[in-house]
C-alpha cells in the first residue's frame, strides 16, 4: 500500500509541475482573441493534452491514477483562481489586462505584437461587428476574456 501512495504522489507532484509549467508558457506566449485560434493553434492546444499526459502519470494509465492527476488539475486550478481573485498582482500575471489596439482610428503595431494579433485580425474582428474602416472606430480594447470592445467615432450610427 505504501508503493501505491508513493506512486500516487509522484503523479501529483508530476501534474502539479506540468500544469504551473504550461501556465507559465502561456502566458509567456501571450494572448490572442479566443475566437481567432488559427487551426494550427488549436491543433497545438489538442496535442499538449497528450503530450504531457504520459508525463503526468508516468505511463500509468490506472484508473487511481487518472483520477489523482484530473483531481490535481482541477484543486491547482481551483487555489491558482483563488489565488488571483484575492492579488491583483497575480490576476495581471496571470490574465492579463485590457490592451489597447485601436486608438483614434489607427492601430496600435506595439499591442498587436503583445497581443499576438495581425492587422488583418484586428480588421477582421471589426468588419464582424460592423465596421468596415478603422476611421469608424475611436478605440478598440482586447479584454481579458478575449473579446474585443469597440467605441465607435460616432456612437449614434451603431447604436
């Protein structure tokens, strides 16, 4: 019974270090609007799921051993959402804030390059909310959650 523990801990510790290290990657990375993951980038997030399973367990595919490494995964999550609802220094590490990249009509390249974005990301997102020219537009904001808000220059045409 000890050997199981052990082994079952060693899982633990295993996820544990694989989800602080794919958070930290992520975030290193940056951001993009959720809704414009490019197929290769979802393929990406698709096979970092199995790439690091094996890691995570060991090649122990028992079922004690699935439900220490999801139960890990899931109280990390839980204690690092806590975590960053009680520090706005960790929220920012974290998530991030909002970053501006349209300002009086004009792009701003510095906050795209952060963000991930392209030109034709940013107008692409517009043209969906109905704005065909970035003249239209006095400021538009990646969120934290991904979206973009938009302040158009005239308020009463979209409204």
């Amino acid at each position: 019974m000890p050997a199981l523990v052990v082994s079952l801990g060693s899982v633990a510790v295993h996820t544990l270090a694989i989800y602080l290290f794919l958070i930290f990657c992520l975030v290193l990375i940056g951001r993009r609007q959720t809704a414009q993951l490019t197929s290769v980038e979802l393929i990406i997030v698709l096979i970092l799921g199995s790439s690091v399973e094996t890691a995570m367990v060991g090649g122990d595919t028992s079922l004690p051993t699935g439900l220490v490494s999801a139960s890990t995964l899931l109280l990390a999550n839980r204690a690092l959402s806590q975590l960053a609802a009680r520090s706005k220094r960790v929220r920012r590490i974290i998530v991030g804030g909002p970053l501006l990249l349209v300002h009086e009509g004009k792009l701003v390249p510095e906050h795209l390059r952060q963000a991930g974005l392209t030109e034709a990301d940013v107008e692409g997102s517009l043209c969906e909310r109905g704005y065909s020219h970035l003249n239209q537009v006095r400021y538009a904001v990646l969120e934290t959650d991904g979206s973009i808000a938009v302040v158009p220059t005239d308020p009463m045409r979209h409204a």
